[in-house]
C-alpha cells in the first residue's frame, strides 16, 4: 500500500474511533435525550403525545404534524412495548453519535476549538441537540463540503438516498420532512445552475416521493390515509400561521438580531459558498416562521438552530467567516437572553444552558414490561379517574372526549374513537373542521361524548367555554360543535380532575338539523355594536365576512397573523370579550346564548343584546365587512342562568400589620357590577399574584379588596386557579397555584371605591398598590 493510501487508512481509522468514544460517551445520557423526562398532558394541552402509539393500535389512524412515527424520537408518555423502546435508544443514539461526531472532525479540522467552546457554554443543553432533527441536512452539506478536496456535488446515488430518508421523516414530523426538501432542494437547484445534469434533481424529487407514499402506505395500508396525512398537515401550516399565536407584540431589537443573522447567512453564500445560498435562506425562513409564529417558540426554533448553523459556517477557512460569526453570536445570544416580549422565555444568563442530566442506563428499561400498555397509561393519568355510575353508563360504548383531554379516555379504559382532528384548538380552517363535522354526522361516529369544561377549568364553577388563547369554545370549530349537538343529547354529568364540570352525550334516535334561517344582512364596522334579533331561547349566529389585506396575507405568509375579538354585551349588561379564530369565523360566529358552563340541569348560560368585533391593527384587515344574521329554528339546547357562588367577606384580627407593597400580580380579567332588572351583577376579578416570580413563592392567601373613600378596607377570599402557564414563563412549579378568582357581593355598598389584590403571609397583610382600579356603585 503507498503513502497516500497509508494515511488515508489511518485517518478512517481514527474518525471510526472517535466515533465509538462518541457513542460510549451518550450512552449513559440517551435515554435522556431520546424521551427526556415522561411527556404528558397534566395540564397542557399536548394530547397528541397519547396518541404517538396510535399505529400500532387496531382502528386508530394517527394524522397529525407530530407524524405517527414520533415515537422513534421519544416524546411518548409510554413507550408502546420494549422494542420500540430499544428501537428509540437505538436510532436516537445512532443519530446524535452522528451529529457530535460530524461537529467534533470539522472542529478538528479547521482547529475550531474557540468557536465550538463559545457556542457550546453559552447555547448548548443536553435538550437543544434535538435541532439537529430538523437541520440535519445542512451538517451533512457542511460536512461533505469541509472534508472533500473539491467543491461537493450531490450525485444522482446520493440523491435517491437523501430523498428516500425525506420521505421517511415526513412521518416522524411533517416539518422535518419539509425542511429536508428545502434545504436539499435548494442546494440542488445552485448546483443545477452551476452546470449539473439534471438527473440529481429527477432523482431526489422521484425518490422523496415515491418513499413518501410506500411509507405512507406500510403505516395507514390505505391511499385516501395518506393523502390525508398531507392535506391535514398543510392545513394545519396554513391555519398556524394565522390563528395560533400569541397576542403580543415583538420588541424591535428581535428583528434587527433576526436580520442580522439573515445577512450574515447571505454573506456567506454570495462571499465563501454560492451553494450554500438557497438553502440558508430557506433555513432562516422556515425558522423565523416557526419560531416566531406563535411567538413563544423562538428560543427553541430559532435561537438555538441559528446559532449551530452559524458554527457550520466559523469551521470555513478565512477571516471572514470568524468575522460573520461573532456578529451573529452577539444578535443571537442577546435575543436568547433578553425578553423578545412581555414575560417571553428566554435562554438565561450566560453558562446557565450547559447543564448535564443525572446518568441513566438505557438499557434498564423505565416501565414494567409485564404490565400492559392501557394499564400503564391508566397508571399515569390516576388523578383522572371518574366515578363509577358514569362510566357505567358508558360501559364498552365507543366514546370520543370534547374539546380535548383525552386523558380522561386512557385513565378510565374507556373504547376511545378519536375523531379526525382531536384537539378542538387545531381545528383551524373549515376544512380541517368539515372532517370533524362530516364524521360525526356519519355512521361511524361514536355512540358516546364526553363534553368536559377544557384547560382553563380549575374548579367546580368554571367557565366551561373558555379554550386556550381566551377563545371562546364553540367559535373554535363552529361546524364540529353544531354537529355534535345536532346528533347528541345530554344524557349524564360529573365531575372530573379539579372538580371540572363534565357531560355525557349520547346519540339522539335521528339527527336534529339546526335549519337556520337568515334574518338580516348588514355592513359592519370593527369598533361598533351590533343589536341581535330575539332567538327565543334557540341558537344566534353571525357570519362575518373579514377580508384580509394584501398586507396581511403578506404577514400571514412570513411572520404570523393578527388578533380579532369579539365582545358580547348580555342582557343583564355584562359584558364579555373573547379571542376569535379568524380563518374559522367564515363558518359562524357563536352569538346568543352566551354558555358559560354545565351542571347537573343542562348548559348554563344568557342572552346576549348585541355583540362586537374588534381589533387592534389598522392593515391587516379592511376596516369593513359583510355580516349575516341567523337564527336556528331547531330548539338543540336547553339552558338555563348559572348561579353565583359569592366569596366570603373577610374579618382580619386586629394584631395583623398591614403594608402597602408593588406586588408581582396580574389582573388578567375584571368585570365590574352591573345593574340589571334582578339585581347587581357581581364584581369579578382573576389573575394571579405571587410573593416572589424569582423564588417562586406564593402568599398564604390572596384577598381582593375593596377601599372606600375613609381609607377603610373590606377583604373579601378568592378561589384558587391552577395558572400552570405561569411555570412555563416563569420556571418555578409552585407558582402553579399563584392563580385566583373571586366573586364580590356589591349589593351592601355604594360610592366610591378603590379595588385591588393583597396578599396575606403569617400576621402581615401586603396590599398591592401597583394593582389597584376605581369604581363606582350607585
């Protein structure tokens, strides 16, 4: 053997070396990496995370952007049986020994050390390796681009290859596919331009294909599945962009950091690799779409990716690229550790991401594999067992549950049939709600619904209409609700996890069809009320006509949507205001009556005199619209005045000491008292109040209280909220329980008053100055 064939041995030798070392190195933390800590849906709203395991269960399809693949990833509650848990170790191991292998020999390489160190202290978790899923293909093209002697081309091979493997991933995670396609695709249409035969781009599109559809079909076994699959998911995208974001704004320096690091991608591909162009743009794209579409996720999805991407870019030879480096690593790292918004996650001071994970042997398997799946899933969702007469009623009934918590369905072993779309909130767009709709108005619809009070609920007198983003439960999937109640009545009622209010709904001998009839049609403004026509005890509905401007489809298309709300004005003069899912408003807006809850009797609820839209921005919507008035014919619901549960007036003993403080707190919701023809509405007040948001520490109780113009206070308790949005922004888990509500009896006062939070802790009392608004009763 010669000299060149000598060393080019010994380097493989040493490249399959490090890579075992690698692997050795992961092995006590894989498990960690692969499932983390046990994913479940205790108090949110991740519910497709029980059904990761669906494929493998007779008559589930799975159908959803977390693809029915996902448990090869992790992120299950339970792994389905011990070969898939072996087959996750496995690959996850596989996968990320790739990936710190790939990054250790371009380190080597191009003697990187400073720039590997710099990124690793200040971004690196255990947990963000997990973007290597989805950027992947660029650490492969920089690989091959770094270590080959020549500028790399993908050959037609090679190609079949990266396609059948985009393919596959569709169905790990939509995303991961699509990304995959941008950026190979990206990169084969420079080299297309650059000279290249044309097969390469034949070859990967004809691969990606046909591997997307024979997997599709070995999963689901069915064509009209599969093309499902993608539609849903493109749906899914679409509705995203528009109506699952937060309501804030972003702070201007986030999009100056963004564009910088866009710039920097930019200079790059046109100063050091031309080939490198389209595909860092298509990555910076998909990126800022994802991680600033709901606002909450920039971190994770663009923070963290951008930063790997960028030591990709530090490894080429030349100042240049050092220079470009560090202009993005200063953007990055103050976007990741300053508030992007009011309270937004971020990634903590500087060395406080670099943490390490407790050494586990993934090996040892984590459950009993002597106990069935159903029963170790029924073991993790214990605290939402029912009682025994309504499940009794139920008994082997197909059953599915609205508008989510499935886990009720697990804990109770009960004959889940999911809809199509089982998460009522990510039914985004009419057609995504049709299928829900078209299936319960068929054949194969279940026999069974349990209707629960949904994420907000924290206690018997919730409102049991209130969804995630403060939306307003029948005007998230309009068509979905009206079917069930056209098919269903309510035939039982409980209470589940945290006292929640729950229906039973059972199939109605032959459908009632609501025959809604138009009683008028006018041009509306935003910013204007709108009188409603009697309904006599049946069902209002508006159908407005929102057209979005070019300007906003344009925001629609690379940032995220806008926010509509609609503001509803009761009989007894209450007045309610609630977020609207704009693309699914074309189907009917919920307008009278306003339901707010369920007891023993039925739905509770009231009239409502006249409604509102609103919005904050001045482009994204014509100030104008059509609106469409009607009225249901059939009578599909009885309902009936709730009644309010007063909190108790509070006697404070006299040694207790008072101060007046800044408090961290909130008053997210406030409805003050009305008089009305029976009385005085009561006065409302919720949010959340806390000691400490940095020691995660609570008051003993919380009080509202009520200051009269002799400085005299009246203390009236709360009731506990669980506010579990409250540990993700802030961290800490006992600030859970931060959150209250109250209802205040104003019958006995009159004048002016000044109404505020306090907190008591032992024998000192702190009243909240910085939470305080007048008011006045007559």
């Amino acid at each position: 053997m010669n000299l060149a064939g000598q060393l080019s041995q010994r380097l493989i030798t040493k490249k399959f070396l490090l890579f075992i070392v690698v692997v050795l190195a992961l092995i006590p933390y894989v498990s960690f990496i692969a499932t983390g800590p046990v994913r479940n849906s205790i108090d949110n709203a991740e519910h497709w995370v029980n059904l990761t395991n669906a494929m493998f269960i007779d008559g589930q399809s799975f159908i959803f952007s977390y693809g029915p693949l996902f448990w090869l990833v992790g992120g299950v509650v339970e792994h389905y049986n011990i070969w898939t848990y072996y087959l996750t170790i496995i690959f996850s191991l596989l996968f990320y020994a790739t990936v710190v292998w790939s990054i250790l020999v371009l380190t080597y390489k191009s003697r990187g050390y400073f720039f590997l160190a710099l990124t690793v202290i200040c971004f690196f978790s255990l947990y963000y390796i997990k973007v290597f899923l989805f950027i992947w293909p660029l650490l492969f093209l920089f690989y091959h681009q770094y270590t080959s002697h020549k500028q790399f081309f993908i050959n037609a091979r090679l190609c079949l290859l990266l396609g059948a493997m985009a393919g596959i991933l569709l169905y790990v995670r939509f995303f991961y596919g699509l990304i995959a396609v941008a950026v190979l695709g990206g990169y084969l249409a420079i080299q297309f331009l650059k000279g290249m035969s044309f097969k390469e781009v034949v070859s990967f599109i004809l691969a990606f294909t046909i591997s997307s559809f024979i997997t599709g079909m070995v999963i689901y076994g069915d064509v009209s599945l599969v093309a499902r699959y993608f539609i849903i998911n493109m749906q899914l995208s679409y509705g995203n962009a528009v109506d699952m974001t937060l309501d804030i704004k972003n702070y201007r320096f986030v999009f100056v950091c963004s564009f910088i690091v866009l710039g920097c991608f930019i200079a790059y591909g046109l100063g050091k690799q031309r080939l490198f162009l389209l595909p860092l743009i298509a990555t910076w794209l998909l990126l800022f779409k994802l991680g600033y579409g709901r606002a909450d996720h920039y971190v994770t999805y663009f923070v963290i990716p951008c930063a790997f991407i960028m030591l990709l870019i530090s490894f080429d030879k030349g100042y240049f690229t050092k220079v470009i480096f560090l202009v993005s690593f200063f953007s990055l790292y103050y976007l990741g550790t300053h508030p992007a918004y009011l309270n937004s996650p971020r990634l903590g001071l500087a060395f406080t991401t670099f943490n390490i994970p407790s050494v586990n042997n993934p090996f040892r398997l984590p459950f009993n594999k002597h106990v069935a799946y159903e029963d170790r899933m029924s073991q993790n969702y214990e605290q939402y067992k029912l009682d025994d007469q309504f499940i009794d009623s139920i008994a082997k009934n197909t059953v599915d549950i609205y508008p989510y918590n499935n886990e009720y369905i697990y804990a109770n072993h009960l004959n889940y049939k999911p809809r199509p779309l089982f998460q009522n909130y990510m039914t985004l767009t009419p057609k995504l709600d049709q299928a829900n709709a078209d299936y319960f108005n068929s054949g194969v619809r279940p026999q069974k619904v349990i209707w629960n009070s949904g994420l907000a609920c924290g206690d018997a007198d919730c409102n049991s209409f209130i969804g995630i983003d403060n939306k307003y439960i029948l005007n998230e999937d309009p068509l979905t609700s009206m079917a069930l109640l056209e098919n269903y009545l309510i035939t039982g009622f409980t209470h589940g996890r945290k006292n929640e209010p729950m229906l039973l709904l059972s199939q109605r001998e032959k459908a009632l069809p609501a025959n809604f009839k138009v009683k008028k049609i006018e041009r509306m403004k935003f910013g204007e009320w709108y009188p409603l026509p009697d309904g006599k005890s049946n069902i209002v509905k508006v159908f407005p006509d929102f057209h979005i401007t070019m300007t906003g489809r344009v925001k629609n298309l690379f940032f995220r949507g806008d926010v509509v709300r609609i503001n509803y004005k009761l009989k007894s003069g209450v007045l309610k205001q609630y977020r609207l899912s704009i693309i699914n408003s074309r189907s009917g807006v919920w307008a009278s009556p306003l339901l707010d809850g369920f007891d023993i009797n039925g739905f509770t609820g009231e009239d409502v005199a006249e409604v509102m839209f609103e919005t904050d921005s001045s482009y994204y919507f014509e100030p104008e619209f059509d609106a469409k008035v009607v009225v249901a014919e059939s009578p599909l619901l009885k309902y009936h005045r709730k009644k309010i549960k007063y909190n108790q007036p509070v006697i404070l003993p006299s040694f207790v000491k008072v101060k007046d403080i800044d408090c961290e707190a909130s008053i997210d919701q406030k409805n003050e008292p009305v008089l009305y023809e029976e009385g005085r509405t009561p006065l409302f007040v919720k949010g959340w109040l806390a000691k400490s948001t940095v020691q995660g520490t609570i008051f003993d109780e919380s009080y509202i209280t009520m200051i009269d113009k002799n400085k005299r206070i009246f203390y009236f308790s709360t009731s506990e909220v669980k506010r579990g949005d409250l540990i993700s922004v802030f961290g800490k888990p006992t600030l859970e329980n931060a959150g209250y509500a109250s209802n205040v009896d104003t019958s006995a006062f009159h004048g002016e008053y000044i109404v505020g939070l306090s907190g008591r802790t032992g024998n000192d009392v702190f009243v909240c100055k910085n939470m305080q608004f007048p008011l006045t009763l007559r």
